[in-house]
C-alpha cells in the first residue's frame, strides 16, 4: 500500500555467489586454522563484517563462556570491517588468542565453512535475510544465528537452525553448547539446513523463478 494501492509486489528467491559452482563438501584447511588451538576441538565459525550491527563482540564474550565453563572449541571469525581491531583486542583481553582467530578478508570462505562444525552469526539487526547464511546452508553446516529480521524467514528454530535472541551473550553461549555436544544435534540441522538450499536458494531455483517472470513479460529468458 506504501507504493500505491494496486501495485502487485512479488517475492523472489535468491541465491549466493557459491551457488554458480558447488564446492567440493571437504576442502583443505586453511593455513591460519592449522595454527589454532586443538586440531580434535570443534570449529566454530563466522563469516561478517565487523561491525557493531553483525554482534561479534556478543559471540567473542558467548566463546569465553565456553572456555570458562571448559567446553573444548576452535572459532574463526572471517571477514573484515571497521571493528576488526577492536575484536581483536577484545579476544586477546579475555584471553582467547589460543582458540579465537580473526584473520579479516579471507580470498574464499568455501575452506572455512566446509572445514567447520558449526556456524554462527550473532546480528543484533539484519535488513533482510543473510547470504553468508546461505552459504552456510549449502556447505551443510550446522547454524547458530540471532531471530531477527529476515533471518527469521529464512530459518526456522529447531528444525534447520537454533535461532538465538540478538544480543544475548548467555543464551548463545547456551545454544553454542548444546549444539557442540550433540552430534546427533548438529548433523540434523545440517542436514535439513542444505534441503532447505536445495528447496529454495539453489541456482535452479532461482534461475526457474526469473524465468517464469521474464515469461510473464515477454521477454526472453535467454539466448
């Protein structure tokens, strides 16, 4: 109605920059994680930028809860921004620098997630959904991410996901932990969370929907 009172609004798919070529479901480990804590401890990742709006301060304070309560765990948080630094600090503060990398731009994240256990990504707000999210959901791992905004479309608590309150330390250190001690657990998300990509943001998905609209137009669909 904010665009006029017959305006027709249609929702369309989408689908990651992964989507072109599905990556090989296990890679070689990136050089930094041979660096980083217990090879046997479960990888922990996150793919953002580093800012106050994607909460990674709220998952670096979620992972010392870990190491206080002695749960075993690596974590990686990829990706750069302007707190890139800041995070930095604050893992080496708290005493993580053994468990916690942050090694910023990275040339693929398509090692880091096929190498890890669980995905997190811990946003206090989302303007829409989440494409690091899908690329989580294609390479089949487990995810750990804040209810909010479109992220509440895209995933569904309990069945593909643990969806987490935004800002919540606690209750992501609690999700975090539930999660790393029950294989069972993680490999259910996982593989619900890759039929839910292959249901709605693989490249065929989408390439059928644009299809259909470019149909509806008349206009060709391709060459």
């Amino acid at each position: 109605q904010a665009y006029g009172p017959h305006l027709r609004v249609r929702r369309l798919p989408y689908s990651p920059p992964t989507a072109l070529s599905d990556p090989p479901p296990k890679l070689p480990l990136p050089e930094p994680l041979t660096r980083l804590g217990d090879p046997r401890a479960p990888l922990i990742v996150s793919i953002s930028r580093h800012d106050g709006r994607k909460g990674l301060d709220v998952l670096i304070r979620a992972l010392a809860g870990l190491r206080d309560a002695g749960i075993p765990f690596r974590a990686c948080l990829v990706g750069p921004g302007v707190l890139l630094s800041a995070h930095r600090q604050l893992v080496s503060s708290l005493g993580l620098q053994s468990q916690v990398l942050a090694p910023g731009r990275v040339p693929s994240v398509s090692p880091y997630l096929s190498n890890c256990d669980v995905y997190a990504l811990p946003s206090r707000e989302e303007g829409s959904g989440s494409v690091a999210v899908l690329e989580a959901l294609q390479a089949g791992t487990a995810i750990i991410a804040s209810g909010v905004d479109g992220i509440r479309e895209d995933l569904t608590h309990g069945h593909d996901a643990l969806l987490v309150p935004p800002g919540d330390a606690t209750a992501l250190q609690r999700a975090l932990t539930r999660l790393l001690g029950d294989r069972q657990l993680r490999q259910r998300l996982s593989a619900e969370g890759r039929a839910l990509y292959e249901r709605r943001f693989s490249i065929e998905v989408t390439a059928r929907a644009l299809a259909d609209l470019y149909g509806e137009l008349g206009l060709p669909a391709g060459p």
